[in-house]
C-alpha cells in the first residue's frame, strides 16, 4: 500500500504536502462518513419528533373533531383542522371516511364530502397510530385523522447539507493548503526531511526520492538513492553468492584469525576453483584474495605432477593427505611452495595449507654442496697423507732427504687439513647461526700495521709490491677484531695468491661514513661468469692459472659472511689478466669507550 | 640516500645506508615495498648503517610492515642500533617488527 501510494506521491508532496494530501483524504472520508451517520441519526430523530408532534395534535383535535362530528358541524371541524395545523406546524392534516371521501383538509381544493353523513362507512385502511389516527364518533362510525408534520424534517437536511458543505469545504482547504505547502517546499528542506526519514529508521529509497521538478539537487538525490539501491542489490547478490564462504559474522571472526597465519589457506571445490584464501595464500598466488575466488587454482600451477595430485585431491580421488611441491614464478621472484591438502569429509573440495619453502630449498641445496665439496677437499690431503705415510712405512730403509720430504709433504697436507676444517668449522657456525661477533672497539691504525708486517714476507717471496695506502688519521671502530682480520686476510692474501710475481698490491683505506678497505691487485684477473660465484662456498674459478694455486674455496665466501655480520659486505670488480679489486665495507658505529 | 641490496638465498636483504629521514624515507619505502612484493615477502631490513631515523622513515617502516601483516607476517628488522631501538620503544612500536641481531640470524628465520 505505501509503495503503492509512492508512486503516486513522490517526496515534495509526500513529506509536507503528502502528508496533507492523505490528511485530506482521511479528513474527507471521516468527514463523508460522519456525515452519512449524522444524517442518518438526525432523520431518525425528525421521524421519532414527527411522529410525537402527530400523535400530540391528533390528542389535541380528537375532542374538538368529535364535538363537530356528531353535531355534524362540517366548518367546526374543518376550523379545528386548521386552528391545529398552524399551531403545531404542520404541512398536512386531513379527516376522511372509510370509502375515501375527504371530509376536511389544510387544503380546501383537496376535500371530496359535501357534507357529513349520518353514518359513516367503515375504514377499509387501519390507522398506523403514527401519522393516521381513528376517532370514534359516538353513533355514527369512525373517522381517519392524517397529520403530515414536515418542519423537523427540513430542519434536519439542512443540517445534512452543513456537514456536506463542511466536508467539501474542509477537502478545499486542505487542497489549498497542500499546494502552497508545495510551492513553499524548496529541494534542500525536501532532503532534510528525507534525512529525518532515514534518521527515524526509513528504509525504503523509493520512500526517499524526490520530484525530478526540484531542479538538479533533487536529480542529484535521486541518483545518490539509486546508486545506493544499486549496490544494496549487489550486496545482496554477493551475500548470496558467498554465503557458503561467509555466512556470518562467527565465520569473519574466523577469517581475520586465518589471515594472521603467515602461511597460506585455501579452501577448493570440487573442480578446483578457489572458494577462500587468506591473505599469505593470495600473496603466495600473486593475486588479490577477491581476484582469488572463484578462479581455477590449477591455472596458478605450471608444474604437471603437482597439477594432477591437487586435481585428484579435489575431486576427493584421493582419501588422504597430499603432499606436494610446485615453483611458481620466474627468475629472482619465483618461489617454491609446499601446498599440503585433504578432502573435505562430508562434501566435495579440499582444503590446502600453502608454506613458502623457498629459503629451505636454497639452504638445502647449499648444505648438500657443501658436504659433498668437502669431502672432496678433505678427501685430497688424506689421500696423500696416507700415500706419503705407507711409503714411508714401505721403505724403512729410505734415504734422510726422501723421509724428510715426505714428512714435509704430510706435514703440508695436515696443515692444509687443518685450515679447511677451521673454515669448514667457521662455515658451519655461519650456517647454524651460532657464530657470534664478539664486539670491541678495534684501533685501525694497530691492526693494519699488524696486517702490513704479515703478509710482507709472503709478498717479498713473490717480488711482489705490497703497499697500504693508510690516511693520516684513522679511527677507532667498533667490531669483531678477529673476524674483520680473518675477512682482511683471505682478501690480501688471495690477492697476494693469484699475482704472479713481480706484480704489485695495493690496499687502500678510507674511513668516511663507513670503513672501506680497497686491495687491488694485478693479478689475472676474474672472468665475468666466475665473478658471480666467487663468493660461493668452494667455488673456484675455472681458469687452469687457479687450479693450479691451491685454495679451499672458502676464503672468500668467509669473508663475505663475517663482513655481513656486521653490516657490509665484500664486492669484487675485475678486468681478466689486469686485475682485481675487492671492496671490504664496513659501516662504521660509535666507538664502545665514547658510548660509555 | 644510497640502498644496498644483499641477496642471501632467497632472502634479499635491504641495507639503506644513512638516517631515514624526509625524502630518503620515501624513497627507501618505494624500493623496499617493490622488493617485498617480487620476493613474497622474504626480504629483511638491515638497519646497520642506520644511525637514527625521524617520524618518516619511522612511518615508511611501518607502512611495509602493516602491508606485509595482511599475509600474517612482520617486517624483519636487524643490525637496529640503540638510537633506533629506543624509537622503536619510546613510540611502542617495536611489537610491529621482527628484530634480530644480526642479518645472518634475521636470514635463518625464514627457515
């Protein structure tokens, strides 16, 4: 019904001249009805006051109708008639026989008897005893007395016509007051109210709109009303569509609890296509969660054998928990994902729980290069040892410049032995994360003489020009003094390793925003391929000039490691058979004494 | 501001190197939020050249890590001098990142 009445009535007569408008029709129809009521009332009331006015006045003539009658005195009759009539007001009033003859009337031209006979007939009509009365005339028969009373009766119609008139008067009124309530009604008042409406707990836009005759505002609020049915509906439609995912406000608490995990949850259909993900599983599917859902999650998946074991999960082929590892994505951004699932019981798709792996599978391949390079490396000296040991076992007998050189041999190959367990050890520490820096202030211009002093001789065996180019001042830092050492000392002695001789090294100092120690050699140099893996753990660089050099392979993936402890960092830039040049950066922090 | 990028595995490390202050803030927000987004999220910021930062650089470290919280996780701080650490503190928002001593720890973590 009331949208019913919005169509008709849109808000500028709604809200101030709707209002009015419907007040007029209650008012009319109320009004219309009082009326019919009234006049009903008021008539019953004119016939009851009519009927007691006849009765009184036929009371009144009786007497004087008998007296006439039996003394036959027609014009005494018709006297008392009249005398009656204009006393009580009537509109008519008759006296007549039985056979219809009138004897005497108000209304001279209607009386039919020329006189009054000595009997009467008798009355073929009974009297009703409201308007018509018999009077007995004493031996003669009865007379029928008519009285019409009409006065109460008019007095009531116009009484009906007061209400009437009342009534239409009221509906004019109102009209008039209705359309200068809308000609005063201006669209921002219309708003308001609207407002109001919505304040009060309106609901209904149509409820809301507003004439389009208001100009733009009331266009612009129309819009803004469709606009908001537009996405009610659509939120409706959603809350449709997803209420198996989100069906309540319990389930939203759920999900935001999901979406705190770091690793990604997934729920499938039966045909594999997404029905929720939190927020790690859209990362980890680079997409967003609303991009997410509804979409094939096998699209997402490029590897064929982790493709057909979800497939089979989903379609609950598959009763137990998968397992299963896919890459997704290329180059530096790609990663390895474990998606762990199982079936729904009870209904169709599955639920996945998505972790990211990628540094596991870095770590493990690392860890398993190592092992494997390190047997290999330890594999070298002990085989030697053990040569050089069953020979000299052999030939007890050998001459003293062979048994020397032997035991030398093993005694290089121990030592050797002995360094690649400390580095492996050293690696080891970096790699469980027990190797901690041990931090003190470190004095630079100590620990670089300490450094020029010891690689000297090496470098004055090599001919070669060792030179430290030390600014005049230089500060003291705080750090691990033996680690930086241990970095330091695989640089600039692997400079010194791989200059032939004659060549020259040169290690600069700078100590501005950060320590930054530059040894460039002239050595031969890095090819671009190997410049990369240098740093690697074992890796050494496929030239024949360093194969020929022995070297772990450790040296500089130490130093590197040591270096990022604390903050920096080891690079390297490299012309083939020019030479290199190994930046040691460290930034620099207040020293520990000042602090205190 | 200079930015220097270590690639650990397959966690890229950021080192910005100087205060995260006014623009240098911005534009270490702009490079660490490309890198989080191309790593997935395996990224950790080595603050070991950051002496200090001011209410930017504190709300660009922020901002990386409410977006990361999205997918359930934290950002990764280490090397935190105690200039920083006591910003961290003082505002109450060392809880909103994942401190570590070093970078070589803060790597493991992703294990």
């Amino acid at each position: 019904m009331r949208r019913m009445l919005r169509q008709f009535f849109p808000r500028q007569t709604s809200m101030i001249s709707g209002v009015l408008v419907m007040n007029t029709l209650i008012v009319a129809c109320a009004m219309a009805a009082l009326w019919i009521v009234v006049g009903e009332v008021r008539r019953e009331e004119a016939t009851r006051a009519a009927d007691r006015k006849a009765i009184v006045v036929a009371e009144m003539l009786r007497p004087d109708l008998e007296r006439a009658f039996a003394e036959k005195d027609l014009a005494g009759a018709r006297l008392a008639i009249a005398k009656a009539a204009h006393a009580g007001a009537l509109s008519g009033c008759r006296v007549s026989l039985g056979d219809g003859a009138v004897v005497a009337d108000l209304d001279a031209s209607a009386v039919t008897a020329k006189g009054i006979p000595d009997e009467f007939p008798p009355l073929t009509a009974e009297p009703d005893s409201h308007h018509s009365f018999a009077i007995d005339i004493p031996g003669k028969g009865r007379v029928l007395l008519a009285i019409e009373v009409a006065a109460a009766t008019a007095r009531s119609e116009w009484l009906e016509y007061g209400f009437g008139g009342t009534c239409l008067g009221a509906i004019v009124l109102l009209g008039v007051v209705s359309v200068r309530a809308q000609k005063r009604a201006t669209p921002v008042t219309l708003v308001q109210s609207a407002l109001s409406s919505v304040q009060a707990g309106e609901k209904e836009l149509a409820a809301l709109e507003l004439a389009d005759s208001f100009g733009g505002i009331a266009e612009a609020w129309n819009g803004m009303l469709r606009e908001l049915a537009t996405h009610r509906a659509r939120a409706r439609f959603d809350s449709v569509l997803t209420r198996r995912t989100e069906p309540g406000e319990r389930d939203e608490v759920v999900g935001k609890m999901v979406d705190s995990l770091w690793h990604g949850v997934v729920a499938v259909d039966e045909e594999m296509r997404i029905r929720y993900c939190n927020g790690a599983a859209a990362v980890f599917l680079s997409g967003t969660r609303d991009g997410l859902i509804g979409t094939p999650l096998l699209d997402r998946i490029s590897e064929l054998q982790a493709k057909e074991k979800l497939a089979a999960l989903a379609a609950a082929k598959g009763r137990g928990k998968i397992v299963v590892e896919t890459r997704i994505g290329e180059g530096d951004g790609s990663a390895v994902l474990r998606i762990s699932g199982k079936p729904v019981s009870g209904g169709g798709g599955a639920m996945l729980l998505i972790e990211d792996v990628t540094q596991q599978r870095v770590a493990d391949r690392s860890r398993n290069a190592f092992v494997e390079q390190a047997t290999h490396e330890l594999r070298t000296p002990l085989t030697n040892v053990r040569l050089y040991v069953e020979a000299l076992v052999e030939k007890p007998d050998a001459d003293v410049s062979t048994r020397s050189q032997h035991l030398n041999i093993i005694n290089q190959e121990v030592r050797r032995l002995e360094r690649i367990v400390g580095d492996m050890l050293s690696v080891s520490e970096i790699e469980a994360g027990t190797l901690k820096l041990a931090i003190h202030d470190i004095r630079l211009p100590a620990l670089f003489s300490d450094l020029e002093a010891e690689f000297a001789a090496p470098a004055r065996s090599k001919n070669i020009t060792l030179r430290f180019d030390l600014p005049p001042k230089l500060p003291t830092i705080v750090g691990d003094r033996d680690k930086l050492v241990l970095a330091l000392t695989n640089v600039i002695g692997n400079a010194i390793k791989y200059t032939p001789e004659g060549g020259t090294v040169k290690v600069g100092v700078r100590a501005d925003d950060a320590l930054v120690v530059d040894v460039a050699d002239s050595g031969i140099g890095i090819a671009a391929d190997d410049a990369d893996r240098i740093f690697d753990r074992f890796y050494r660089a496929k030239d024949p000039r360093v194969e020929k050099i022995v070297g772990t392979g450790l040296g500089l993936a130490l130093a590197r490691e040591v270096m990022r402890l604390h903050g920096g960092d080891v690079t390297v830039q490299s012309v083939p058979d020019r030479g290199s040049t190994f930046s040691i950066r460290m930034p620099l922090k207040a020293p520990l004494s000042m602090a205190a | 501001m200079e930015i220097r990028e270590q690639q650990h595995g397959a966690v890229k490390a950021i080192s910005p190197q100087g205060p995260l202050c006014q623009a240098d803030a911005a534009e270490f927000q702009k490079v660490a939020s490309g890198m989080l987004s191309a790593t997935m999220g395996r990224c950790v910021v080595d603050l070991t050249a950051t002496p200090y930062l001011d209410s930017q650089g504190l709300e660009s470290l922020l901002s990386l890590s409410e977006t990361l919280s999205d997918s359930g996780q934290l950002l990764k701080l280490c090397g935190v001098c105690e200039t920083v650490r006591e910003i961290l503190e003082l505002t109450d928002l060392a809880s909103s990142f994942e401190q570590f001593e070093d970078i070589t720890t803060a790597v493991r973590s992703f294990l």
